[in-house]
C-alpha cells in the first residue's frame, strides 16, 4: 500500500480543521493590548494607545484576501481597538468596520480621542496666529539653547563630536531664521502691515490664511457633529453592533500624544508639508484651558456612556485619561441630559472596570476646585463608582493636586464623598492615589470592601482628621488572611495625616547594592494589615 505525505496528497494549510487555524492565527493577536477580551489601558502596561504592528496588520489584510475561510478567520482581528478622534471622517470608519459582523466580533475596545479646536481660535485669525508662534517658539527656545551650549562647551579640538554638533548647529540655525522669518510674515498679516513682500513672505501668509481656513472648516464640523448628538449616538450605535461589552477610553493630547510637534523636532518648522499639518492640528484640553477657552467636548464624558445604554450597548471597561482641570467641570453632567446624573448611573451598571486620571499624569494640576466643580466632580465619579459589578477600581487624582495655604502640606483631592457611592461587594482590585479622606470617611470605605479582595494600593493618601488605627485593623481583618495565603497584595505608600504626619515618609532606599535600612512607619502598617505584622503597636 503507497501511503502518500499530507503535502503529496494536496493537502495545504486551508485544509487544517477551523480550531487548528484559529490557533495559527491568534499568534498575531497582542496579548498586552487584548487580555480575556478586555483592553488595558495603561499605556506603560500595554500597546493599545499605539497603532497595531504594521506587518502583523499587513498579513491578516492578506489573509481576508486569500480565500472565504481564512478572511471569517483573520476579519476578527484586523481591529481589536477602534481607534477614533472626534471628526465625521472618523465615525465613517466606526460605522463601517462594526456593519461588518466578523470584524465588529474582534472589538474588544474603543479608543476615543477628544482633542478639540476652540471656536476662540477658529474665529480669531490674530489670535490663532499668536497661539501657534507660542507653540512653536518651544523650537526656537531649544535652538537658542543648543546654540549656546555648542558654543559654550565645544571646540574644534573635540573632532568628530564637533563635527557632529556642527550639523545639529546648522539646522538650529536655519530654525530659527524660519520661524523669525514666519513671525515677522504672520504679525505682518494679521496687523495688515506692510512689509517688504518677498517670495518667502507671501508663502507663509498664504500658509497662514489656508491653515486658518482649514482650521476653522474642522471646529465647525466637530462642533456641529457634538451638537446635534451625531458623534455619540454614532459611536454608541457602531458599539451595539459589537453585540459584546467594550472596553471605553477616552483620552485628549495629555496622555495620548503628548508633543505636537514631529518626531524630528526641526521639521515642525524646516518642513512646510510638516507645518502645514501641525497648524491644522486640534488642541488638548490643557492647551483649550490656556486660552480661556470653553471646553465643549466636556459633554461627551457622559454623553458618551448614556448613549452607549440607551443604544443597547454594554460598557464592561471605562478608563477617563481627560477631564477639566480649571472650569467647566458641570458640563462633565451635561446639561443636554435631563436627570443627567440618574441616567449616567444607570448607564454605569454595567461597569466592571472603572480608572480615572491614569493617564493624565502630564497635566499642570491646581490647588482646590470651587464648590460648583467639585459637587461636578463628585457627582461625576460617584456615578461610575455606584456599579453593583464593579471589580477594578484606579483613581489617580494628582491632576487636582496643590498645597494648603501655607504651602506646607499636600492639597489632595477629597475623595470622601465619591468612594462613598462604592456599593460592588465584588470588588477586587483598589488604586488610590493623589487623594485625601476623612477618618470617618476612610473607616466607611474600609468596612464596604468585601472579603474578595486581591490587591489594594493607597499611594499619596492624606487623612484630613483623626487616627488611622481604627481603619488599619478593619484592613488587617478583612485580608491579611488572603495575604498569607497569597491571594491578595497590599501596598502602602507616601500616607500622611494622622499618624503619619503631615509630610508623606520617605521610603527607604531601594537602589541596587544598597544596604536596607530600618522599614518606615508606612510600611510596617503595609506588614500589619498583610498579616506580618503581631499587632498594630506602631498606632498604641
């Protein structure tokens, strides 16, 4: 009898069973961006805030091409994250990615953007002309910087290094003459002052005034498409087809792309295609509040998530990388929504995963909010956290960080009133950062917290009045069990107030060789509640 090899027989990898080839092609699926069909948002943790990997994209477009069993096989993970930013264009592609129902079945997240371009500046060529000349002057600042330290510091006698820096010393140069140049041709035009109409002079006026245009087109739009609910209720709709729970975030320039400029930093200047771009470009929220301008895509924060509910939709994981800083805070409860904050609970309910502040860490904070933004504040947060599923909860407030009057003790977010609406018994991850409680607020928090807890973390917690102590042995009899049987971690760090004081402890020294000294007092009460700890004498 002739046996014959698969490979004689014609067999080819089309013929492998439908399990076997869905395994071969889950190896381009990235484990850091996609984790039990949930998204990490973290973006020191995971890669879902950068585009996918081009030649790993590059073979699944393929694979849809080749033949009708590998395109039901590959469609799934062509977008696990749906990356948008707030423009028509964008939900055009939201729209048809999810009509799809194989691609829609391999989206796990949606990522929006909110960067926004202000009416202030779309409607004022003077004033959008300035606020460019002072985005770009951080070029021109670093410029002079180079120039003077390569004249300060180099000589010829340094060979190739001085070889080197000459180059670099040339395009700062240049640089800087182009963006003299293009102040000079910019303050010309909008003062309608005459000035010596050369060839270079009546290019960057006409970039100008075309880059104004385009700019003002693209605010129109974004306003008109938050306006009438079409960005939300379009978002929301293309999310329902999904027909599984998303994972949401929602991100401005801060934690997204933090730099405006390009990855060569002179070619925001030296490259007109480059500029043209960068001048076009909407603006982070910070960037909004800088001008005095009014943050309106605000409004989407709860928008966003009632529409998603009222679509039929399901949130399972929420992460708020932007909110507003200076004012405007009530617009995060729209006004647009009548009962906006019993419907944004109710929308919330779904929520397993919920992080604010996480990745707005670049943000200049402020001192203290009014009373009118902070109620906005809580009543914001104290929506999302009322979820009955609530698992994972991520709180990094240091956006709102300040100093009390006398500069001498950290100004922490009051977080009281939001952590009291915790009702999930469920709860098993707790991060707590940049914030301050009260003794009686603290110990409320302590008591809600069920017994399934897997890992707690206050890091830069102040504790307005009172003693810890009370607080330290609920913890300590809630998990120190699951501690020593190594199903739960607890991490303390920078705690202040009460016993603590009012500076947070240093910690001690962690560098590599160098010899442990004896532990702090925060960590001791780290030992205490992990159950390694005999008793709570450090608080007697």
């Amino acid at each position: 009898m002739d046996e014959s090899s698969p490979m004689e027989c014609g067999m080819n990898i089309a013929d492998l069973p439908l399990d076997v080839l869905r395994l071969i092609f889950d190896e381009f699926r990235d484990p850091e961006v996609i984790s039990h069909g949930e998204v990490d948002w973290s973006p020191s943790q995971s890669r879902a805030w950068r585009p996918a990997d081009s030649s790993n994209l590059q073979t699944i477009q393929n694979a849809r091409l080749a033949c009708r069993l590998f395109n039901s096989v590959a469609s799934p993970l062509l977008a696990p994250v749906l990356r948008l930013d707030l423009s028509k264009r964008s939900l055009q592609i939201a729209n048809g990615l999810t009509q799809n129902p194989l691609i829609a079945s391999g989206i796990h997240g949606v990522l929006v953007n909110l960067d926004y371009r202000p009416a202030e500046l779309a409607n004022n060529m003077a004033l959008y002309a300035n606020y460019l000349q002072l985005e770009l002057q951080q070029i021109d600042t670093y410029c002079q910087t180079k120039i003077f330290h390569h004249h300060r510091f180099m000589s010829e006698d340094d060979d190739e290094c001085y070889d080197e820096q000459s180059e670099h010393l040339d395009a700062c140069t240049q640089c800087r003459f182009e963006y003299r140049s293009l102040c000079d041709a910019w303050q010309a035009c909008v003062q309608n002052r005459g000035i010596s109409p050369t060839k270079e002079t009546r290019a960057y006026q006409a970039m100008l005034r075309e880059g104004f245009q385009v700019y003002k087109q693209a605010h129109e739009e974004q306003a008109q498409i938050i306006a009438d609910g079409s960005f939300v209720q379009s978002i929301a709709s293309a999310i329902a087809r999904v027909g599984h729970a998303v994972s949401l975030g929602l991100v401005d320039g801060r934690g997204h792309n933090a730099s405006p400029f390009a990855a060569d930093y002179f070619s925001s200047i030296l490259n007109k295609d480059i500029l043209a771009e960068f001048m076009i470009r909407p603006q982070s929220w910070s960037a909004i509040e800088n001008i005095d301008a009014k943050l309106v895509p605000a409004q989407i924060l709860s928008q966003l998530p009632v529409a998603i509910w009222q679509s039929g939709g399901a949130l399972r994981n929420l992460s708020n990388g932007c909110f507003p800083h200076r004012k405007d805070h009530s617009l995060a409860l729209s006004p647009a929504l009548e009962g906006a904050q019993g419907h944004h609970e109710v929308a919330a309910q779904q929520l397993r995963v919920f992080e604010f502040g996480t990745l707005a860490s670049s943000a200049t904070g402020r001192s203290y909010l009014d009373d009118d933004s902070k109620a906005a504040m809580d009543a914001y947060l104290g929506s999302m956290l009322g979820s009955t599923n609530l698992q994972k909860l991520n709180l990094d407030m240091v956006v709102y960080n300040g100093d009390d009057d006398n500069g001498n003790r950290p100004g922490y977010y009051h977080i009281g009133s939001a952590l009291s609406c915790v009702k999930s018994k469920d709860i098993r991850h707790i991060n707590i950062s940049n914030a301050a409680l009260s003794q009686q607020e603290l110990e409320a928090f302590c008591k809600s917290l069920g017994r399934r807890i897997e890992s707690l973390s206050l890091s830069k917690v102040d504790l307005l009045d009172g003693s810890w102590f009370n607080a330290l042995e609920r913890l300590r009899d809630t998990l120190s069990s699951r501690c020593l049987s190594g199903l739960c971690e607890v991490s303390f760090s920078g705690l202040s107030g009460g016993e603590f004081g009012d500076q947070p402890e240093d910690q001690s020294s962690s560098w590599p060789g160098s010899i442990p000294g004896p532990l702090s007092m925060v960590k001791r009460a780290e030992q205490f509640v992990s159950g390694m700890e005999e008793r709570n004498v450090y608080f007697n």
